[in-house]
C-alpha cells in the first residue's frame, strides 16, 4: 500500500544515512588486528574518581589477557550512564560496537529489553568458571530468570550508612540504628544546635527511589507485581511519609537538604555536625576521610524493619541496599565471542577482582575474593550489605518506574521547603506516578 | 532579477566576461562568442558547484535524519523494538495523540511564554547597552569586553555556577538573609521558571547588544551632524533618528533569540536536573527524558516534530526578513 511503500523509501534512506553515520562514528570496530592477532572492544564506564588508577589497571588487564589469548583489549570508556544508553542504542541498532559491555545494574533489564546481547547457557556458564564462582546475591539481577541470563557480575557497589561514631557515643547511643523508626528516633535524639541527625540528598535524581523501594520492599511490596504496578499503594505512602517526615515533621535533617545531590550531601556529612547520612557506597571513603569526620565514621547496614514495625512482616524481605553494582554482557553481533568469555572469565577471576577492589574500591563479585576482605573492620558492612542486596524488579519498564518515583519527589520538593505536605497531596502524585509506571509495564514484552 | 545581480555579484571575479556574456550587439567574432557562452554557463553555475560540498553534508546531516524523525514519530519505537527497528510497527498519529495527552502543550506553553519573556527582557538591556557603549570614552573597550563575559561562557558553566549560587543555602540565599529577606526555593517549584528566565536573560542579552551596536555603527556621521544642527535633544534625537537605524537588526535579533531560547536544552538540564520540575519542563527536557529515560523513541520523535513546527513559525518569519533585506539592498546600490 501507499504508507508501505513510504514506509520502505524512508527506512531505507534511514537505514543508508546511519550505516554511513554509524561507520563514521563506531571507527575500527571491526576486530582482527595484525599479526594474526584479534582486538577485543570493550566498554566500561569511565571512573572519575581514580583516573590514573583506572587506567594502570586497564594496562595490567590488557597485559594478561595478551598473555593469555595473543589478543589485544580496545577499552572505551563512557561518562555516564545516558552515554552508555546511547552507545547499546548505536550498536543494537547499526549491529556493530563493543563487543563485551560492562552495564549497571538497574540498566541491565533495558539492556535485555534489546536482545542484543548472548544469554548464558550451560556452557557459557562453564567457560566462565561456573556461577558458584559468584556472590549469590550478585546473580539476582543477571536475568529475569535462571535460564534466561545475560549479565555475568562483575563488581558491587551496595548501599549503606555512615554514621558519626563520636556523635552517636556523646548522644548514648550504643550501636547504630536497625530500623527504620529507630534511625528517625536516633536522628531526633542527636538533632541540637547546628548539628543534625540525618542527612538526605533530596534533590538527587537517582538517590529518592531506592529508599522508596527499600522501605516499601521491607513491608512486603516489592512495587512490580508481576505486569502490575503498586505504586498506589499504603506501603509505599509510608515510604514517603517517612522519606519526607524526617524534614516536615521531625526535622532531623538540614531545611538546605531540599537542594542537596548526593555528593552535597557527602560534603555536609563530612563537615562532622551530621549524625548519619543514609545513603552513599563504600566509594565514599575517600571524601569522608578528607573531611574532618576523618577516623570518626563508620558504614553500617541500611535499616531492613519497613517504618512503623519493629519487625519486618512475614512477606517482607530483608534488603539493605538495591543490587548495585555491573554486570558483564557479551554482544550477541560480536564476532569475538569466544575471546569475550575469556576476557569476562579473567576480570571475574579471584586475582583480577582483588586488585580492582585494591586499585578502584569497586566490591568483588567473585565470592572468593569478597570472603577475604570481611576480615576487614571498616569494610564489613559493606561486604554484608552486598549480600543482603536485593534486585530490583527485572523489568524494561523499571527505567521508567524510578523515574516516576523520582518525580514524586522532584514535585513535592516546594512542599517540603515550605515545611509540611499532606497525606492527600503524597497520595495524589503517587497517583500520578501508579499511571506512568503501569502504562509503562503495559508496554513492557 | 535580483538573483541575477546576486549571481554577476558573486562571480565577481570575471566581470568582463559575465558582462559579455550579456551583452547582445555581439560586436565579437563567433567563435570567441561560443568559447565565451559556454564558459559564461559555467560561471553562472558555479555557485551551485560550490554548493555541492555544503549541500551534501546538509542533506546527509540534516535532511536524512529530518526523514527519519518524522518517520520514527510514526512507528512504534522503544527498546523492545530499537533492534529490529525497520519492522516496528507502524502506529500513524498515535505518538502524536500521546504526545498531546503525555504534558506535550504543558512544555509548549512553558517554552514560548519563557523563550519570549526572556527576548522581550533582553531587548532593553541589549540595546541600552550598545548606547552606552557607542560614543567614545576611556575605558570604553574595557567595558565592551565586559559586556560580552555572559555570551562567550559557555551554558554549562553559566548554568553551574548559578545553580550553585541559587541552592538554599547558597550565596544568594544568605545575601537577602542579610538584607532580612527569607530567599526560599530558586530550583524547584513555581519560581523556577522565573529562575529558568533571570538565568537566560543574564547569558543571552550580549547578543542583542552585539546586533544592537552593529546597527549603531552603521548610522552615518553626517546623521549625527545633521540631527545637531537642528538643534535635537537626546531623547528626540535617539528615539526618532538613531532607534529607527537599530530597528532592523533588532528585530533580526529578536527572533534569533527567541529560537535560541527554545533550543536551549543545556541551560534548564543543569540548572534543574531530570526530572525537571513542572513548571520548567521545557520541550527540550521533556523530548531529552521521553527519549533517554524512559526510551520511547517514537513518542519523543513526534514531540520534536511538534516542536519543529512550532520553532519553523518564527524561522518562517526570519526567512522572510532576510529575504527583504536583500531586495533592499539589492535596490538601494
């Protein structure tokens, strides 16, 4: 018909003007490099915070896997995670690019959503070293389920607390807070003068929604019900409540917090007049040991008691952080992809996760090499929590349903400046957020 | 006929020969005249050859991903269907229908009245400015440099520094606490669209002053001799000799402006973050979050077709202008 043909005239103009593009942009993707040798192109995310390091152990990676395989490694780094979307939209759609992708975790259903990348069977599984090789916990958010993974996890990056421990010992209180109410009763207690008892990166676009999700997890909502959205929903109103309360009503935290991101708020922890901050990753340290709570913090588990219990009901699930950290993905256009496992198997092995964690901080994933570092004090907790995390629902549609528990945070931000919101008025964008999110999972195949 | 003196204008560099070309005594010997015609076709074409280069990479740059926008907001492209995206299927005006239901006229209606507000904010300074910069004085240059900070920083640094000078507890904030007044919110709520405006109309108003100083220039000497002859005021003498010399520039200006405002995506990301508070949810935002964020692709390509069309009414109407200038020129040399 008519529309066909235009349909066809279009698509192939579409289709010519981005190979042409696309075959400017994505360079020498094609692999096979000289001396009979290959290239492998791999995609990571560029680590702002140790630069040098990142780069001496990409060298020492490239090096082994030479050894090895008598492969070259091609590393491409991406800024942030909207980079990374644009770089698997490029290659989903041209068919070339990298040919392993490390994928955050929370982006990994999107990535699935695509296709495009090779699920692991049997096989794949063995070449890397067998999934027992792995923190259980880590596997949770490889696939929507056991047989249909596509993610190899590859470092952690769980949430906890940090708190003041010298703040915490003037105040009385023995060790930090385990539940929700108990941290709002803490906070209240070491709230005087300038000092603060919590502090909360309100205006973060990417902090709001996994406390959200913690809290409303804990009581028994896990938020994605199967191809139903429970956004509108008592638990995940208490969420809020308490989310917002500890600035309207309780007033435990800094009124400035409205405007804080979550590096703000790191900063106006590190000032030692805060007695938690709720939300951060062991990446943190160094910011904190530069500040003058410097040898005074300490991390300790997220709460895991939803608020308003002192234990968490029998459908509650006991998750102290979401599941953080990357995945590994292999390209299924990739033309290398007996060299991809290769690679993903070196970086997941025991040594190469040890001297990542010990050059960038990033968590093992390899369950080996995370047992040796809870002998260490400070690190702890933070191997704890990444046990104890929890995936967020695997769905493509989630991408979309953080946004729009953002968002409810986002617009009620005048509210809480202004020092109280109402039931009614959380209830009404959480309305508005149910309709976003479950168009969206209607959507979702 | 204009087109013709544009075309001997600009082979400018063989007038003999375009004029013989013309010239129809034909006082020459005929095979001079043929060598002469042919060479004659070649000059007049020449512009064209030496659009071909621009003209390619336009067509390659802009015309084939304009195609492809306008057909992407006809299928239905996410991430579920971005791999095989030549068999998404085909949904006609349903992006467009959502588009309208999804907020689409919320973000219109925030981007013209901001984008105008912010032209008609600017006009005033702009050309205050390049008064006061016109007649010489020591110190003149120093202060034209000055003039011009806000429009060779780049938007994100603009965009930085005023969102950290606008947080709650930022320097802003503690300066009216001095004065005794209570500062309030700048980045979220209804004053962040007043917020969004103060912020453009501080990095865009050079512009208007750079065209309104351009237009200044161009005033005659003997205008200014004449007009203090006759004894004019400062006031007569601005608003009824010199404004109508600025008029023209300004207005060319004006809309240059108000599609730079439009178009400006760089300004509200950082200043606000995604999500975007509502009441500065421009259409750059809301197409950067349909697209990047939740990954509708075909929905956010139907809303940047609205929003070409919107932006093309002011394009249509600049188009039109240039046009006159020319004939304008065209006829007055």
């Amino acid at each position: 018909m008519g529309s066909r043909t235009l349909r066809a005239v279009v698509a192939l103009a579409g289709a010519t003007a981005l190979t042409v593009a696309l075959g400017a942009c994505g360079g020498d993707d094609d692999g096979g490099g000289s001396g009979g040798g290959k290239t492998l192109n791999v995609l990571i995310g560029a680590n702002t915070q140790y630069p040098q390091e990142q780069q001496d152990w990409q060298k020492s990676v490239s090096d082994k896997f030479k050894a090895q395989t008598g492969a070259d490694v091609k590393w491409e780094t991406f800024a942030s995670a909207n980079d990374e979307l644009t770089k698997i939209q490029t290659s989903v759609v041209s068919g070339t690019g990298p040919d392993v992708y490390a994928i955050g975790t929370t982006l990994t259903p999107t990535a699935y959503s695509t296709r495009a990348f090779v699920t692991l069977g049997d096989e794949e599984w063995q070449k890397l070293g067998g999934k027992d090789k792995f923190v259980p916990s880590s596997l949770g958010i490889s696939g929507p389920d056991a047989e249909n993974q596509i993610g190899v996890p590859w470092v952690g990056r769980p949430f906890v607390m940090v708190y003041n421990t010298e703040m915490l010992k003037a105040a009385g209180i023995a060790k930090p807070a385990t539940t929700w109410d108990e941290l709002t009763q803490h906070a209240k207690q070491l709230t005087k003068g300038d000092q603060y008892g919590l502090a909360v990166a309100y205006k973060d676009n990417f902090d709001p929604w996994k406390f959200i999700w913690g809290m409303s997890v804990q009581a028994g909502n896990p938020i994605v019900d199967g191809k139903t959205a429970r956004i509108a929903d008592p638990a995940v109103s208490k969420a809020y409540q308490t989310y917002f309360g500890w600035l309207t009503k309780d007033k435990v935290v800094d009124p400035a917090a409205v405007g804080w991101t979550n590096s703000q708020a790191v900063a106006a922890f590190a000032k030692g007049k805060t007695g938690y901050f709720a939300l951060t990753s062991a990446l943190a340290a160094k910011s904190l040991d530069a500040g003058a709570v410097k040898g005074k913090w300490a991390f300790t588990l997220l709460p895991t008691v939803p608020p308003g219990a002192t234990t968490r009901p029998a459908n509650g699930v006991e998750a102290a952080s979401i599941l953080s950290g990357d995945n590994l993905l292999v390209a299924d256009y990739s033309k290398n992809q007996d060299l991809a496992f290769q690679f993903v198997k070196l970086i997941t092995d025991q040594e190469a996760q040890l001297d990542i964690y010990a050059k960038l901080g990033q968590l093992p994933a390899n369950a080996a090499a995370a047992q040796t570092l809870l002998s260490d004090p400070r690190l702890g907790p933070v191997v704890e929590a990444q046990k104890k995390s929890v995936a967020t629902p695997f769905t493509g549609a989630w991408a979309d349903i953080q946004l729009a528990l953002t968002n409810a945070v986002v617009q009620s931000i005048p509210d809480l400046s202004s020092g109280s919101i109402s039931d009614a008025q959380i209830d009404s964008r959480l309305a508005a957020a149910q309709k976003t999110a479950q168009s969206s999972l209607d959507r979702a195949k | 006929m204009t087109d013709d003196r544009t075309t001997t204008r600009t082979a400018g560099d063989a007038p003999v020969a375009t004029a013989a070309g013309r010239d129809p005594a034909g006082r020459e010997p005929p095979a001079d005249r043929a060598g002469r015609r042919r060479r004659g076709v070649t000059e007049r074409q020449r512009p064209l050859w030496l659009l071909i280069p621009g003209g390619t990479l336009m067509t390659l740059v802009i015309g084939i991903p304009l195609l492809l926008a306008f057909y992407i907001s006809l299928i239905d492209l996410d991430q579920y269907t971005l791999r095989r995206w030549l068999e998404a299927p085909f949904i006609g005006l349903d992006n467009f229908a959502e588009a309208f239901e999804s907020g689409l006229l919320h973000s219109v209606w925030i981007s013209v009245s901001f984008s105008v507000i912010a032209t008609v904010a600017t006009v005033p300074l702009g050309v205050a400015a390049a008064v006061v910069t016109q007649n010489a004085y020591r110190g003149r240059g120093w202060v034209r440099a000055v003039f011009l900070i806000p429009y060779v920083l780049p938007s994100f640094v603009v965009a930085s520094v005023w969102r950290t000078m606008l947080q709650p507890d930022g320097i802003v904030n503690a300066t009216l606490t001095r004065a005794g007044v209570d500062g309030g919110l700048w980045l979220s709520g209804p004053r962040s669209y007043w917020t969004l405006i103060l912020v453009e109309i501080w990095a865009a108003w050079p512009f208007i002053y750079l065209m309104a100083l351009a237009g200044l220039q161009s005033v005659d000497s003997e205008v200014h001799e004449a007009s203090a002859i006759d004894g004019a005021d400062w006031w007569p003498k601005l608003r009824r000799v010199i404004l109508p010399y600025v008029r023209g520039p300004v207005l060319l200006a004006c809309l240059l402006a108000t599609l730079n405002h439009i178009n400006n995506f760089t300004l509200p990301y950082v200043l606000f973050g995604a999500p975007a508070p509502d009441d500065v949810n421009v259409m750059p935002m809301l197409v950067y979050v349909t697209s990047f964020q939740s990954l509708r692709f075909g929905l956010s390509a139907a809303m940047a077709v609205v929003s070409l069309v919107l932006i093309a009414i002011p394009l249509f109407v600049y188009l039109r202008a240039v046009r006159l200038d020319v004939h304008e020129e065209g006829g007055r040399k």
